[in-house]
C-alpha cells in the first residue's frame, strides 16, 4: 500500500508540469485498462484486468460520456473466488432517458458467512481458515460456496428538471452449499476443510436457513421510485444533491418488498487557493428495510440500487457501505448508515492526451440495525446446547496430540481456555452502532475513469477486519 501511493505521488509530480490552462474537452472514445492487481483481507490477491470505455462523441456533453461500457474479468487467490461482468450506461441512447444494464457471474468457492444481524453473531478469527494439517481437523468454521448470475436493467426518465422517475428489473440465479476446497497436501495425500463444522451447516441445523432455501434460488425483482439529481458531475461531484426513494420486490419464490432510500449531498468548499480545485464535502445518508414479507437467506446480502457504480451491490460491510469491516458481515432486513468523506484534490495533469488529477479522500462510516433477520428464531434457540461454537477442550486435545502443532497450541492457549465454550449468537448487541474511519486515494483520469484505494479501521472492535485496504474503481458515493 506504501509503494503505491509513494509512486502515484511521484508520478503525479513528474507530470505535473504538463498541466494544461486551457478548457478540458474530449472527444470520440476514451478507454481505460487496469491489471487488477489487488488486495482484501476477505478474498486475497486479485489478479485480471477490468476497465471502463468511454464515448464522448464531439465533447458537447464532457464530462458526462454518451456512452459508457464497463467490464472486468478476475480470480482471487484466498477465496478462489473468479468475476465477470459486463454493464452499459448511457443517457443519450434513448432520448430524454437513462439506460443502465449489466451481467455478472460470480463464483465463490470459499465464501465467508458470519451470521445474522451483525453485532450479535459472535466471531472468531482462530476458527476462520484455519487449516492444521495431519488430521483432517482443518477448519474454516466461516466457510461455505456460492454461484450466482445476475442480469439487470433499469430506465430513468424526466418528469420535471433533476426529477425523474426509474423503474427496473434484475434477475438472480443462486446455487450454495459446502465449501468447494481444492484441498492442500499432506503426506502424498489431499486435506480439505471440514464441511460438517461450519456456521453455515450450524444454521441449517438449527432451522436458522431453511430446507427451501440453503441450497439457493431464483428470484425476479422489480422496482420503481423516482430520483431527484442536480450533481454536475456524475463520477466526482463538485456540488448538488443525487437523492432516491423506491420500493424493490420479489415476484417469485420467498416474495418480499424493500424500501430503499438514498440522500447524498456535495458540497464545494470554496479555498480557493488549491489550483486542482476547491474541497468537496460529501455525505450520505441511507436506508433500506424490508416492509412486507421475508427476503430468503441468498437474496439477504443483497444492496438494491438503480444505478450500479461497482460490480457488486452488498453488504452491509466492504467498500459499499461501511468501510472497515469483512465483506458482508452484517446481513439484516433493515440497516441505516450515513458516510461521510472530504474530497481534496492535490494536483492535476495533462499525461499521453489525457486529464488526470490526484485526490484524497479521509472518510468515516456509520451504521446501525434497524430490523433484524430472524431474530426470534435464533433468540427462541440460545439456550440449546447445540448452539454452541466449539468446543475448544476437544481442540486442545488434538492439538496437544501432534508435536507438529506446537506453534499453534502455543496460539490457541493465549486466547482460550481449556473449558471454554462460546454461543454463537448474543441478541444483547443487535441495536450496537458500528464506525469505521480511514483514509483513500484516488486518480481520476478524464474525471470518469477513477482508480481507488482505501484503509480503514473498524472502531467497533467486535466486528474489526484488523488491517483493511480496499482498491478499485469509483468513489464510495
């Protein structure tokens, strides 16, 4: 993380006398191609390419695109996990209405599930990929796969200037189920994690997931609502309000209807004395809660929007909605939270024909449980023997057994005790509030194609994802 943001400060000092004081226009097509050559402490090294190709015809519409087309293949190395995608954006396809679609197949092989309603579903990183080999006692209590496709799309069109209504439809196809591990060697021989311990098959035991539901599903949402938009730049606003109110459905099995509300406003801080630009203040504040049925276990992860700016829309957790805490680690029916950031551009230049400027971004997140996901069933069963994590005196037995796993005796000692066991689920901490802060850095090229990386720190220790760093495209918002 040192080295690039150390090379992306020099990069952007030894061009910098390049910068241009004439009007910054484009025309005709623009492309930007990035290897993905990244980092998460949930997926490992990501290794492909993506990227974005812009349209801007004449420039009369700079720096809004005519068109826009969005891609990315990549395979990670600790989750195994591969992604392909494909979207198109535009404005100007269809007069006076906007057009957004897309397709996405993900495959999780080692996916990471760690309970419902965030806060209150107890974690432990000693049992999260902990592979001791000898055994067969390797461990990824957190462990489970998914495959999922989605195809999406969704118009906009005026009604009166910056008001619009949108309406949209977005299929899922969900195949879960054990972890699909490729296993490392042993002696000659193949060790895989153990499926018959994880909280996964915990859940499916206790009634938690259900039959109908644990090995995946299909479902057809619709959604319609309107959207009020005054930014005057879609990627990086300097000012306006960008506002959403709309209801989102299921119309197949496990029917249920959200409602999802988005208020984010920029705010230009005139300094006046940093030639790349004034400071922008940028906040949003954000709801979404399901008001009549159930969402079922593999739409629960699920972040309806309009207008996809990333790949993925889930959470709550990552880089879509607060920063600092493991992919997806809070799964609810309800969640508010509110993100706040001041954007600092640093210096712009002219590189090979193109705009580019060099911004920071310190942030701090928020959020808080609104309506819990089946609380009153894992509530109904606490007491249940069966409830329990592990029993960790059987796993210091083993340990103790094999001269090979000293070190990790020498581990497990100092954080548990011999007779310890630990539930699996507190409801005392539903209603805890989680904050994140941090710090990003962001090069935007032709203020459209923007490069982030981020690190933050969960303030809420429960839930801390210890060191995070984020990198991708776009601003959270």
């Amino acid at each position: 993380m040192k080295k690039f943001l150390i090379a992306t400060l020099l990069l952007a000092l030894a061009f910098s006398a390049y910068a241009q004081e004439e009007k910054e226009v484009k025309k005709g097509w623009s492309l930007g191609v990035l290897p993905t050559a990244t980092y998460s402490a949930d997926n490992g090294f990501q290794a492909g390419a993506f990227g974005d190709v812009y349209y801007y015809g004449d420039g009369s519409t700079y720096p809004d695109p005519l068109h826009k087309i969005s891609w990315e293949g990549s395979y990670f190395t600790h989750s195994h996990r591969m992604r392909l995608y494909l979207a198109y954006d535009s404005k100007y396809l269809i007069p006076n209405m906007r057009v957004n679609a897309s397709v996405t197949y993900m495959n999780d092989p080692l996916y990471s599930f760690w309970g419902f309603n965030g806060p209150a579903s107890v974690q432990d990183y000693d049992l999260w990929s902990n592979r001791n080999t000898g055994a067969g006692n390797n461990l990824n209590y957190y462990g489970m796969s998914r495959d999922m496709l989605r195809i999406l799309a969704n118009v906009q069109g005026q009604i009166v200037p910056h008001l619009n209504w949108a309406a949209g439809v977005n299929f899922w196809k969900w195949k879960l189920g054990d972890m699909k591990d490729n296993g490392v060697s042993v002696d000659g021989a193949k060790e895989y994690y153990r499926n018959d311990v994880t909280l996964y098959n915990k859940y499916i035991e206790l009634g938690a997931i259900t039959p109908d539901e644990k090995d995946g599903g299909l479902a057809l949402e619709l959604n319609a609502g309107l959207v009020y938009d005054t930014r005057d730049i879609e990627a990086a606003p300097n000012k306006g309000i960008w506002a959403e109110a709309y209801l989102n459905g299921n119309v197949l099995e496990h029917q249920y209807l959200k409602a999802c509300t988005y208020f984010r406003h920029y705010i230009r801080i005139p300094v006046g004395f940093i030639k790349a630009g004034d400071p922008v203040f940028a906040y949003r504040l954000a709801w979404q809660q399901t008001i009549a049925g159930e969402t079922p276990f593999y739409m629960i992860q699920n972040i309806p929007l309009l207008v996809q700016r990333n790949m993925i829309s889930e959470g709550f957790g990552s880089s879509g909605t607060i920063r600092g805490l493991r992919e997806n680690r809070i799964l609810t029916e309800g969640m508010a939270w509110a993100n706040t950031e001041l954007r600092i551009k640093l210096v712009n230049f002219k590189l090979f024909n193109q705009f580019f400027y060099l911004a920071v971004n310190p942030f701090f997140d928020a959020g808080i449980i609104t309506k819990p996901y089946r609380a009153d069933k894992l509530q109904g069963i606490i007491t249940d023997d069966n409830l329990v994590r592990f029993d960790y005196s059987q796993y210091k037995s083993y340990l103790e057994s094999d001269p090979k796993l000293a070190s990790t005796l020498d581990r497990f000692n100092g954080v548990h005790n011999a007779s310890y066991t630990g539930t699996i689920y507190d409801s005392s901490k539903i209603k805890d509030v989680v904050y994140s802060g941090g710090i990003g850095l962001k090069i935007a090229m032709n203020q459209n194609f923007i490069i982030s990386a981020e690190y933050a720190h969960c303030f809420y220790n429960p839930l801390n994802a210890d060191t995070w760093i984020g990198i991708g495209i776009n601003y959270q918002f």
